[in-house]
C-alpha cells in the first residue's frame, strides 16, 4: 500500500473503559480501519488527561483501574479519512475527534519475518 504525499490525520480521544458492541473501543476502530484498508492505526495510553466533562483520570499508584485517556491515530488520504467518519461516528458516544494535514515522507513496511 502507498500513503499519497498531502495525507491526513486522524486523531480520536477517547477512554479506555468506553465500549462498542461488548468490546472495547479502541479496538472496534482499529479493526474497522483496518477493515476499510486504511494505512495504519496506532492507539496511545495516556498517564492522565480529562475531557468535556473536566473529571481528572490519572494513572497514580492507589488509582490503577481508572479510566485512562486513549488515543488512536490513523494516517491516510482525504478521501478515505473522510469515508470512515460515519463508521466512527456510529461507534462513539462520548469523545473527541480532530482531523489536521499531514505531509507523509515515508511509509515502509519493511521485510517479513
């Protein structure tokens, strides 16, 4: 797979403990972008964060099992960024979800093992 040059970035906010259809979230969009082909996706795990509701979550000793930040990213054209919004917007309760430019300067899948 290519990634054209003049890409996009998709960047969705979520928590860790949101669901969809009895799995997590995270996982739901990375297996429907992958479903859909797109160039990757790659979830983060935040220390601490809030968000609209301006509740703290914070990964401190005594609170391990709170509701962490997550954030997935995903890199791919306009066009296929753009298509896989309603997906996602049919998948999301709660959360954030920005869209910037991205200038891709390379995209190498490497040898197999």
């Amino acid at each position: 797979m290519k990634l054209p040059e003049e890409a996009e970035l998709l960047r969705i906010f979520i928590g860790e403990s949101d669901k969809y259809e009895g799995m997590p979230l995270f996982e739901a969009i990375v297996k429907e972008a992958r479903r859909q082909n797109l160039g990757g996706a790659t979830v983060f795990r935040g220390l601490m964060g809030y968000g609209a509701h301006s509740r703290v979550h914070t990964a401190k000793v005594l609170r391990l099992s709170e509701d962490l930040p997550i954030v997935i990213e995903i890199v791919d054209s306009p066009e296929k960024i753009e298509a896989f919004l309603p997906d996602l917007d049919k998948m999301m309760v709660e959360g954030l979800v920005t869209v910037e430019r991205a200038k891709v300067l390379m995209y190498r899948p490497g040898k197999e093992k």
